[in-house]
C-alpha cells in the first residue's frame, strides 16, 4: 500500500515539474510586459513581487529657492516623485561613494554645509553662507521599491512602436485569408467525395502529395509570377489580395483533407436519397452538408486562421516591409533585431501578438486541438 | 488601407466566391433543362464546376512552383542560363551549406524524438491523476502561438548580463544562484543550437502528447490491470505494454514533426539569423533568395534539397491513404 502512495506522489510531483517548466518563460513574459522599464532592464521578473533595492540620481533645487531663517540659509525639498512608495534607505553626494550616509545621517559637503535626508524623500540643506549654485546638487540615493505594475509599455508599443498597425495589418490578411479557402475547398472537398469524374483519384492523391510539400518549394515561381503579374499591370507586386491569394494556394491541401475526410464519412443513405428526391448535388450541399459541417467547419477555420495569424515567411515574402502592410509577427521579428535590449518593448509586444492565439486557445479549445491535431501534417 | 475599404474588400471578395459557385451552378440547371438528355449532362458537367478553383489554384500555387523550383536549380541565378549541376556542385563545397545541412540533421534527430518521449511521458501521468486535464491544457497552449512570439519568449529566458550584473534572463540567473558563470548562450556554438531546438521541443511536445493521450485511451483496461495482477511494475508496464501498442501512433508523430523541423525557419531568423553556427536550410534559402540580389539557383537548390527530405514521408502518406480507402 505504501509503495502506491509513493508511485502517486512521484507522479504528482513529475508532472508538475513539466507544468512548471513549461509555463515559466510564458509566465515570465506576461509579468515582464506589466512592469516598469527601468526595473525590467535591472532585476529578473521573478523578483517583481519582492521590494527592490533601486539606485538613483535626483537633484536638488537652486539657489532661487532659497530660504533664510536666523542668519542661516536653507533648501527644502522632496527628491521622491509622489505616492511613488519608495523608501529611501541610503544615500550619498558623490558617485563614487553612492552609499556613504544612512538616513537621518548629516553629510557635511566641502564649503561646510549639510544635508540631511529623511526616510520619505524629503531633504533638508543647511548653509551659513546664502547658496549660489544654478543647477541643483546630485544626490545619489538608495531606495526600496514595492512592486509596482503598469500599463505604460502597452500604450508605447500600440500607439508609438506601430505594433497596434501592425495588428490591424494581421487581422487584414488573416480573415480573407481563412474564408476564402474555406469556400472553395468545400466545394472541392465534396467534389472528391461525392461526385463522380474523370481522375478523381488520381487529384485526390494529388492532395496528399501536396499537404507535405514544404512552401520553400513554391516560393521563388511564385514570387516571379507576383513580378509579372504586378508589372504587366503596372502596380505593385505586393498587396494584400496576392497574399490572400498566396495563402488560399498553400491551405488548400490541408483545408481540402480535413474537409473532404469529414463530409466522406457522412451516411451515404442520407446522399442518395436525396438524389433519389430529384435534389442536384448543389442543392445537397447546401441544404444537407453545409449544416451537418459546421463542428468540422469550426475545427477547418480556426486551425487556417492561426496558420496565417502566426505565419512569417510568406508575411515577410509578399508583403512589403512598411507600416502600412507588416504583419505582427515580421514587425516583432524587426524589433528584436533593432529593439534587442528593450525588453519592455518585446515582452509587450511579443504578448499582444499572442492575445487572439490564446483566446481562441482558451475560449474554443475542443475544436482548436481537433482541427490542430487533424491538420498538424500541413506542408 | 482604411478600415472601410478592407471590410470593402473582404466583403467583395467573399461575394465574388460564392457567386461564381452559385450563378454557375443556376446556370448549370437553367441551360440543361431545355435539353432533353440533361440528366446525364449535368452530372457530368457539374463536379467540373464544383472543382475548378481550387483546382486552378492547386496548379498555380502549388504543382507549378514545384516543377519550376527544381528546373530553375539546374539554372544560373537570374533563372535564364542553364547551368547543369554548377549550383550542387557550388553546394556540395560551401562551408555555409554543409553547416545547415549538418544542423539540419541533429534538428532532425533531436527535436522529433524529445517532442515524442515528454509528449508520451506528460499524456501517460497525466491520465492518471484528476488535474492531468489542466496539466495538459498548459504543456498544449505554447502550439497556439507563432515561433516568433516562442522566440521573443526564449530569448527572454536566455538574455545575458555580465558576471557583475543582476541577471534577468531565468537559466543565467539559475546559473549563477548555483554558483556558476553566467553565459552568453546564443553564441556557444553547438550548444546553442540545442537550445534553439529546446524552443521547437517546448512547442511541439503539446501536440504529440494530444495525439498520444488520444491513443492512450485505446489501450485495453484489462491488458494493463493483467500485468499489474502479476506485479508488473508501472515502469515495467509503460516500457513493455504501452510503448509497443503506440508504435504506430509514434510514427505519425514522428513523421510530423520532422516535416516541420526540415522546414524550421522562423526560429532561427528571429534568434540568430543563422549567425554562431546555427544556420539551417530554409534560412540558408531565405538568405540567397534576396542575397547579392537573389540567386533563384541557389535558393531552389536548397528547396530542393529539404524536398528530398520529405519525399519519403509523402510516399508513405499516399500509401497509407490508398489503403484507408480501400477499407
């Protein structure tokens, strides 16, 4: 008995250790995109529910503000910003010694005067002779930070970095992109089930051939052929239709599999009365399949929509690289070459990409993992 | 493009679809009831309506490019001189090309078989315990997300400060707590390609362990509950029921997964750009198609080349389908 209370404890404990690794870097990613710029180039993302040791620069005020009370002179002030949170534990006034003197601890500068900091912030400067000094002194200070979540790196990278474009240009090229195929592979999927013709076979087979030919093979004719096309009618060679058009060619095997092993398996009696009643084959499509395919529908859609939601090559191909038309995934892909060390602008980024990806993860995942498992052969 | 104009567009476009199939289809119905034998001439016209745009489009995108990629390799690179076998004897000696050829090989050996062992193991201890239905749902989520979203994640992962810096990328900071050095993992050649194939493995393990759970299921209760009456250990009993029962399952997973890993691009483009001895075949292609240019030469040859790798699995795929339907 013992021994089965350790095998399920062992089991236990295994897969969480999967479950942890495999959700960390994703977890890392999502609190990263919330914090504070300056705190995510200094500290790990584990660290963003601790208080943080932060270093920083103030300065103080000027002569101008300058008060004489008995014969001495003074500048007050506060270096914190307000309601920061921030505590200050430390500080100093020359960078080379950052830590010198604790809070309430007086500095003595070097024409005789003192400053004295307290634990908010607030600074007290002491002189008997009247400050003259234009800019205001350094003042290097350490501070305990609480946590502190922002929505700052979401309004940058939507509004300034252009990935809010970029999402309208995804969401451009992936509707028509997954409808069209959609339309016209059902048609062709019932053809190969259920209608008789020369060489049906051999264009089935055809199909199965195609799922596995990898896009590398198709994209230098077809990029030509974009050429000609786009100079023969003396406009661009990249729009939108082209790569609508580009996508419904390379969906085609795996949206016209999927869909013609379904609308197979449907009961051959119901077809052939129906054939008996005097109904074409279009209106047996319309009226009988069309409705008895919507779950497989569901399954077809979605597994091309995030094909072509998440796609690069054929975005960086037959797109041209402005803000007009990049697609998210090629404008993240720019940012981590221009943009490498700003993680704010990455984690954020990268995470807005994923926002339709993993709500159609959460909200639609049987039909997501049965049209992902059934397609996953796509070429 | 204006917001209105795209719905324009799509709107029309969509339009465009289903009128042709259905105007086409009245005019089918229209024209042949004048004639007299117009059963026999529907039926026999109709399927060509029903596949004639996917079909001219399967020939444009798909069964044309395939024939002009493998004759433009045995052409010069603006495609107009013939050049025989000059582009895959400049391959056979490029130092470039060896190298992705050779990473291309451990992608293939690696990914496909660490993708399948966790995916088995998780879809295995996932089974037997009640929350094994959440676990499975988060090692699935990464397939929903494009390999360059995974990258910018990993790359978080990986970052490197130097060794007086706070570390905030996780397996540096790992590193460093147990006392080591922290490491610029990118750039350690050999090595960073097994954790640039760490990205594809955290990918795809969801996928074999949905089909394996699927599979799983079809096991007979009674076989595994026989060997457990005789003491069979569940280590014992997964190595020597489970694994020979799923061998087929494990060959469509297998297969898979290494059509995807020959065609493994957007992971190195997004980390490396092939830099530090990463490069591999499709960014290599990538590379030459624009490179000094373009060389259509070059890039098809390499097409080519990752086209050889994946003949085997479409034969065995068409044979396999002629047997489903002979059944």
């Amino acid at each position: 008995m013992n021994k089965n209370i350790l095998t399920k404890i062992i089991i236990n404990l295994l897969l969480l250790l999967f479950v942890v690794v495999w959700v960390l870097p994703t977890f890392g990613l999502f609190v990263s995109s919330f914090r504070d710029k300056d705190l995510l180039a200094t500290s790990g993302w584990w660290t963003t529910f601790n208080t943080n040791e932060v270093n920083e620069i103030y300065r103080t005020k000027t002569f101008e503000d300058q008060i004489e009370e008995n014969g001495k002179f003074f500048i007050k002030g506060n270096l914190l910003v307000k309601n920061s949170g921030k505590k200050v534990i430390s500080y100093g006034i020359t960078s080379k010694e950052m830590n010198k003197y604790k809070i309430n601890e007086k500095a003595i500068l070097k024409n005789k005067s003192e400053i004295e900091i307290s634990e908010n912030g607030e600074y007290v400067w002491k002189s008997d002779e009247p400050f003259k000094h234009e800019r205001g002194k350094r003042i290097f200070i350490t501070a305990l930070s609480p946590p502190k979540f922002t929505l700052d790196n979401y309004k940058e990278v939507l509004f300034k970095e252009g990935i809010g474009q970029a999402f309208l240009n995804t969401l451009t090229v992936a509707i028509p992109s997954t409808i069209i195929p959609l339309i016209i592979c059902s048609f062709f999927a019932y053809a190969l089930s259920w209608m008789k013709f020369w060489g049906r076979d051999t264009l089935f087979a055809l199909i199965v051939a195609s799922l596995v030919v990898p896009l590398q093979m198709c994209l230098i004719p077809l990029l030509s052929i974009y050429n000609d096309v786009g100079a023969l009618f003396n406009i661009g060679a990249k729009s939108y239709p082209g790569v609508w058009m580009a996508h419904t060619g390379f969906g085609l095997a795996s949206t016209t599999f999927l869909l013609r092993n379904f609308i197979k398996s449907l009961p051959n009696e119901m077809i052939e009365a129906a054939r008996v009643d005097g109904a074409t084959h279009y209106d047996i499509f319309l009226r009988i399949i069309i409705p008895l395919s919507v779950p497989a529908f569901a399954s077809v859609f979605i597994l091309q929509f995030l094909w072509v939601w998440n796609d690069l090559l054929v975005g960086l191909i037959f797109l041209d690289q402005v803000p007009s038309e990049i697609i998210l995934t090629a404008k993240l892909r720019e940012l981590l070459g221009s943009r490498g060390e700003n993680w704010e602008i990455l984690t954020t980024g990268a995470f807005v990409s994923m926002t339709v990806p993993l709500f159609i993860f959460f909200a639609l995942q049987r039909y997501f993992i049965r049209g992902l498992v059934a397609g996953s052969v796509k070429g | 493009m204006t917001t209105t104009s795209f719905f324009l567009y799509v709107f029309l476009g969509i339009v465009v679809c289903f009128s042709y199939f259905h105007l086409s289809n009245l005019a089918l119905d229209f024209f042949s009831e004048k004639n007299s034998n117009n059963f026999s001439k529907k039926s026999v016209l109709r399927p060509y309506i029903f596949i004639a745009p996917a079909f001219i489009i399967l020939v444009i995108f798909i069964l044309y490019p395939v024939v002009e990629t493998l004759r433009l390799s045995f052409f010069n690179k603006t495609g107009f001189e013939f050049v025989g076998i000059k582009n895959y004897v400049w391959a056979a000696k490029d130092p470039e090309f060896k190298r992705a050829i050779l990473n291309n090989l451990g992608w293939l050996l690696v990914v496909p078989t660490l993708s399948a062992f966790f995916g088995l193991v998780i879809a295995y201890l996932a089974d037997k315990l009640w929350w094994g239905t959440i676990a499975k749902s988060i090692i699935f989520m990464p397939m929903a997300i494009s390999f360059v979203g995974a990258g910018v994640i990993w790359k978080f992962v990986y970052d490197y400060r130097g060794p007086g810096d706070d570390q905030i990328g996780f397996l540096n900071a790992v590193v460093v707590s147990l006392g080591f050095e922290p490491q610029a993992w990118m750039t350690i050649p050999i090595w960073n390609n097994l954790f640039l194939m760490a990205i594809m493995i955290w990918i795809q393990t969801g996928l074999a362990m949905v089909i394996f759970s699927a599979a799983l299921r079809g096991i007979p209760k009674e076989m595994i509950e026989a060997a457990r009456i005789d003491g069979a250990s569940e280590f014992k009993i997964f190595t020597s029921i489970i694994i020979p029962y799923l061998e087929k399952t494990i060959l469509v997973i297998w297969t898979i997964i290494t059509i995807l890993v020959l065609k493994i691009f957007d992971i190195i483009l997004a980390m490396t750009n092939g830099q530090w001895n990463t490069e591999v075949l499709a960014n290599l292609m990538y590379d030459w198609m624009f490179r000094g240019g373009g060389d259509s030469g070059r890039g098809s040859l390499m097409a080519i080349v990752i086209m050889i790798g994946v003949i085997p699995i479409m034969i065995w795929n068409i044979r396999r389908h002629k047997e489903d339907e002979k059944s």
